[in-house]
C-alpha cells in the first residue's frame, strides 16, 4: 500500500518516480534486507531489517510518506493521498 502511494505521490507532483536500492545480509537460509528509496531527491531508509525484499521496499516506503507527511503545508497532497487510502480501510 505505501509504495502505491508513495508512486502515486510522485505522479500527481510530476516528481520522478521513487528509485528503490535494497542491501541484504546473513546466509542464504535466512536473509535478512534493508531498502533505501531516492524520492524526489531525498534518501529514505527501512529502520530495521525485513525479511524479505517487498518488506523491505514497503518499510521504506512507509518511511518516506510519514517522514513528508510532516514537513508541513507544502506537502498536503501527501495528506489527501493518505487520507484518500485510509478511507477505504475503516
């Protein structure tokens, strides 16, 4: 869901679209990731490690949307983007 909106975000505020990068460590049976995501020239990263990749990328994304969510009125539409999802939820 985060990064749907989070793209969404990004083509409605003709922004480029997010770049996901993602590191992964541990032995193969048990992995473990973190995901970084260039959003309009800003770098946002997973606090923790997921584990899995989409996990990841989600956590990240949920970073970014609640990190922009809070810079103020310039970033309303991040609000009425979230706003817009949630409804459908409760």
């Amino acid at each position: 869901m985060y990064k749907n909106q989070l793209q969404e975000l990004a083509q409605r505020s003709c922004f480029n679209l997010p770049s996901y990068t993602s590191i992964q460590e541990g032995p193969d049976h048990a992995l473990r990731f973190k995901a970084t995501i260039n959003f309009n020239g800003k770098i946002f990263e997973t606090p923790h490690y997921c584990s899995t990749l989409r996990q990841a990328a989600h956590s990240a994304a949920e970073v970014a949307l609640n990190s922009l969510s809070h810079r103020g009125p310039s970033y309303s539409l991040v609000t009425k983007i979230l706003m817009s999802h949630c409804r459908f939820y409760f």
